[in-house]
C-alpha cells in the first residue's frame, strides 16, 4: 500500500510524523508492507514552489492507495485579503481534483476528557455523532466568485445539483441503517432557493430509507440544538459551509478539537485528517496533540484498506493512553494536577 | 407614539399582547401617550390576504414610530419546499422595504438562569456580547436566486457592497467604544471573496478606531469559541447568515433564547423583536416566555423613543421577577421544584 503524506502548514508536520509513525508500526506488527511518500501543500508549497498544489502532489495523490494530511493555512495571507495565492486553495483544489465529496466527521465524547468541555458532562454523555458534510459542491465551489462595479462589491455563489445532494444523502442514510437510523438534515430552506432543493432532494433519498427517521432543521436552530442536546443527533447531512461550521462547533462536544479525525471520500483515493487548523500559534512547541492524527489512521486503515482490526489496535491505544491519565496541554484537566502532561513526541 | 404590533404566526401574537400590555403600562405611569395598531404579517397574513407582507402593513409601519414584531414561520411551507409563497418572504422584504441594516442582539447571561444552559455555569459567568448582524445584504438578498438546467441545479447569491459592510461596521466600532472596546469580525476570508471585502472594509473602518482592538474570526472557528470561551467576545459583527447562525448558537449562553431580544434598524422605524421563533409545537397553549418581547419594548422604549428611565423599568422588573423565582417552563430549573412555574399570562 501507498500512502502519501502531507504534513502541510503549522502543527501539519508534528503531527503527521507520528501519524507515519503509527502506520509504520501497524504494518510492522500485522505484517503488512506500506510505503510512504512525503509531499508539499498549502503555504509550505507556496513557499518552494509558488503553488499551493503542485502538480508533483497531485500526481502523486492520485496514484496513492491512501492519503494522510495535516493541516492547511498561515496567518500571514488570513491579515492580507488582497493575496491572490493561498494556502487555502491547495486544500480546495485536491478535494475536487480527487472527486472528495464526503467528508465524514465522527464526533464521539471521550468519557475521560468530558472535563475538558465548556458543556456540562451530563448533557454529553453519550453523544455520538457521524457528520456527513458535502465537500466538493456549496458555495465552496459556485461560479461566479468575484469582484464587481471596480472591486467595490464582492460575490460568491451557492449551487447545488440534485446529483451532488443526492450521493452524499445516501452515504448518510446507509450509514444512519448501521446505528440508531436517525438523519438530521440541516439547510436554510426558508430563505435559500439552493437549500429547497437540497430538502426536496433529500427527502426523495429518504423514501428508499423507510425506516431511517428524517429530520430537517435551519442551520441556525442546529447550531443551537447541538449544544443544547447533543444526544438527539444520530447522523447529520448537510452541505459544505453549514457543514464546515457545524463540525467545529461539535468539536466542544467531543471535549477538544485535538481529538477529532475526519475522512474524506469520494470516487477513489481518500484523504484523512484532523479537524484541527495548522494552528500557527503553538507550532515548533512539540505541544499540539497528535491523537486527531493518529485517530486519523485508524480511519485510514478502516475505510481506504478495509482494515478493521489494524483500526481497532489504533483506537484502542489512543484509549489506553487515555485511561492511563496521559494528556498533551490542550485536554489536560486544569484543576487537578494528577494528569500526566505529554509533549507531542511522548504523546506520539 | 406610534406603536404598530406585528404578532406574526405560532407563539407570535401570545407573546406581543404582552408586550403591548407593557408599553400601555409604561405609558401610563410615565404620562406618555402611545397609540397601537396590529397589523397582519407571516403565514397570518397569507391566510387573510395571500400576501406574507400586505401593503396595508407595510404602509402602516412606514409611518409607526417604532414596530413590536412577534414571530414569523409556519411548518407547512418548511415540509414543501416548492410553495412559493412563504411566511418569511415577508419578514425579510420588511426589513428590506424599511432599510433595517443593522440587527442589534445582546446576549447576556442572566445568573439566576445559568443552570437553563447546557453549558458550565464557570464558563458562562461574566459573559456580555452584543451582536451586530448585518440584515439587508449577504446571501439573503443577493441575485440571482434561482433553479437551472431544468430544476436540477439551484443557485443562491451571497454579495456585499463596500458600503454595506462599512455602515454597519461602523455602528459595532461606535458601540465598541463605549463598552470593553473589543470588535470581533467573523468572515470566512480563507474561501470567500464576498469575505475578503468584508474583512478589507472593516480593516478600513477599524482605522477610525484605534482603541478598539479588533479580531478577525472564521466562521468555524468562532461557531466553536462561543462555546468554549464565550467571555472573550465584547462586541461582534458579521455577515446575514454567519449572524442568524451566531445568534441562534449564542442563545445557550443566555440560558434561553426565550430571554433574548432583538433590535433591527437602519434609516428611520426601528423592529424590535424576540429572537425565539413561531414556536408551532407550542403555541395557542399558553406556556411560551413573553419575557424576550417584553425585554425588546425595552429596546424599543430606549432605542426608538430615548426612553432610558422607561427602558430601565421594563428591564428591572423582568429582574425583579427572575429574582423572585418566577419562571416560565422552558427557564424552570428541573432539578429542584422551587421555581414557581407560570403561564404566559401570569408572567405577563
Ligand atoms: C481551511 C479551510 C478552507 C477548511 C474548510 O473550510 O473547508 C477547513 O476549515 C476545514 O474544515 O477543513
Ligand atoms: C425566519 C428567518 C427567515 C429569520 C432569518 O433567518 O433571518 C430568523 O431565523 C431570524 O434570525 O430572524
């Protein structure tokens, strides 16, 4: 198996060196013979090539079995609106160039690291969320995005196929049939025409699932509703700027974005990733935590090579250490002392 | 004074009688003469005319001195998609027609009532954020907005105008001053041209202000710092739709988005409104909050009238109450059955 690695902007390469690391040793362990490939994306990319995606990255993805990526991003451009080259638009670019659609988000609390949340413990307990969030379509990708009557009015556009809803709804029915068979569907159709289309295309996927219940909410109620009860939602739909707010808001629920593994899938090669930004502020510190990376493996091993034991010793490690009091900063409980404080390497 | 009461749909008119009791009261006792007129809107409104907004309300609230607006939405146009004739029409064309650019939504959490949040009481104490929405531009305005290649396809345009960002950045920097002097910006300037304008133009409009500090904020990012550390905000300005999402969101730092008030205004008339929608599943019952629309006479008195000994009054009753351990059910502590529960007329 080929796995292309990229390690990407800020904490990206702390944290997907350990994330290689853990796959070698699956490998190591089980027997299995994995290669690894290291390439450039995002500002790192800019920096040596002038190219947030180099045509060498995306060569590379595309003849990889499986794709492992840390994070995208720098302040320097997020200060300086006017820079026509980004980090961001590497990111952008492989999820369509490889056909990503899904991205898929499990948000699961960890009971040791409850604490850790601004919720309070007894609403999380037992929150479990699969979020299925368009990737590739919305007003990511809409035609026409530009400036107008001299640079004075800026437009973006929100589109949507009923193809583009339609295979990402039934990836969150099928996956709805394998747990509790609930679906929220979230979009903004009481003001949005593109949003009326995605219920009505939802709600036609929805009769081949007669015994999933389908529930649509506004955007703005959902972005209440998770953190009022979290326990309602089994599976969640709903495109890609809704979706890209909302998984981060669920990440309060898991306890702390330094936790959150994500997968993103379509036609063919899948790309996984922590939830988590390149996070500038702590990088070169040896402080972030690379279990979002490291869960991201196990998601790796499980949908990219069907390798659900090798997943399992993954998660089962991250639980572990977990159980025996191990935290990196960001989870560590603040009022009492007892944790055992990581650096990323020691974590890894 | 000119009042003009829009009860609206669900809850709507339930909630605005006792808002209008209100404003008769402080008329009374403060020797003011206010005159009210109701007026049809929503789904009401559709019943009765076929319209969501009739001229006749539109006229009447062109010459009001201020408007008490309830709710508006009814769930048989959220379940079929295709109507084309919507309660919401006429709420977002009554802010267009009345130029209310500026959503003003103060999210304070009230200490008797931090246990009604899901979030740790430690986490919310202190909290103070006033919300700037733009409300007239964005996403909900933009054209075009329409189906093509034969209704597979739908587009939504979101667009900002210089202008527009500017006006109301200047309203969240004015209100910054004479409060913590914090303005955070949320945008998703890392996808988003209609963002890139807007972070450039309050970048321009910050320049006028150098006490206030200002932060930019993704979208994502700040969907999750609300939860994680609200106290951090003093004053924020977005987008329409970032601000309807925030907003929602914001209202399990105040306990209840049955507490919360709101104030849109621009030009001349100003709506005050409670943030909590129609409520369909419990309205004509007697048990929603009237307590938002009375805080939002509040608003009203203060901000349309200059009435601040009026506006105080209103606000230091609702307080008087809340101490006395008066409570509507959806702010009752559950736990302990000292709360007296009332209805919407005795907490009226
Ligand atoms: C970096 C940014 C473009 C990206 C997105 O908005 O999709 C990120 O927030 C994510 O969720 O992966
Ligand atoms: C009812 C709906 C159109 C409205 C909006 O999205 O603006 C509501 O959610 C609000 O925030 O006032």
């Amino acid at each position: 198996k080929n796995i292309v690695i990229l390690g990407g902007d800020g904490i990206g390469p702390e944290v997907t060196a350990w994330g290689n690391d853990v796959l070698k040793n699956i490998a190591e362990i089980f027997g299995h013979t994995f290669s690894f490939q290291n390439e450039l994306i995002g500002h790192a990319a800019i920096e040596a090539t002038g190219e947030p995606l180099p045509d060498k990255t995306l060569d590379a993805c595309k003849q990889a079995d499986a794709i492992l990526l840390g994070a995208v991003g720098h302040p320097m451009y997020d200060n300086d609106p006017s820079k026509q080259v980004r980090p961001e638009q590497g990111l952008l670019k492989i999820r369509k160039s490889l056909g990503l659609y899904t991205n898929i988000r499990p948000i699961k609390i960890f009971d040791e690291l409850a604490h850790a949340s601004s919720i309070k413990s007894e609403i999380l307990k037992g929150s479990d969320i699969l979020f299925f969030r368009e990737l590739t379509g919305g007003i990511y990708f809409g035609e026409p995005r530009e400036r107008q009557e001299n640079g004075e009015v800026a437009i973006d556009t929100m589109r949507y196929s009923k193809m583009e809803v339609r295979r990402i709804a039934e990836k969150a029915f099928e996956a709805a049939m394998t747990r509790r068979k609930i679906v929220h569907s979230v979009d903004k159709a009481n003001v949005l025409e593109s949003s009326r289309l995605w219920r009505e295309t939802v709600n036609e996927v929805a009769k081949n699932y007669p015994e999933v219940e389908l529930v649509h909410m506004f955007i703005d109620n959902a972005s209440m509703q998770l953190i009022k009860d979290p326990k309602q939602f089994d599976v969640v739909v709903t495109g890609n700027m809704f979706g890209d707010i909302l998984t981060d808001e669920a990440s309060q629920i898991a306890g702390s974005l330094g936790m959150l593994a994500s997968a993103s899938v379509g036609d063919s090669v899948g790309i996984f990733e922590p939830i988590h930004g390149s996070a500038p502020d702590i990088a070169g510190q040896n402080i972030a935590n690379p279990l979002a990376t490291i869960l991201s493996t196990a998601l790796l091993l499980d949908i990219s090579f069907g390798m659900q034991e090798e997943s399992k010793a993954v998660i089962d490690a991250v639980d572990a250490v977990l159980k025996e009091g191990y935290r990196t900063t960001d989870i560590a409980e603040q009022q009492t002392p007892k944790d055992k404080i990581l650096s990323t390497d020691e974590m890894g």
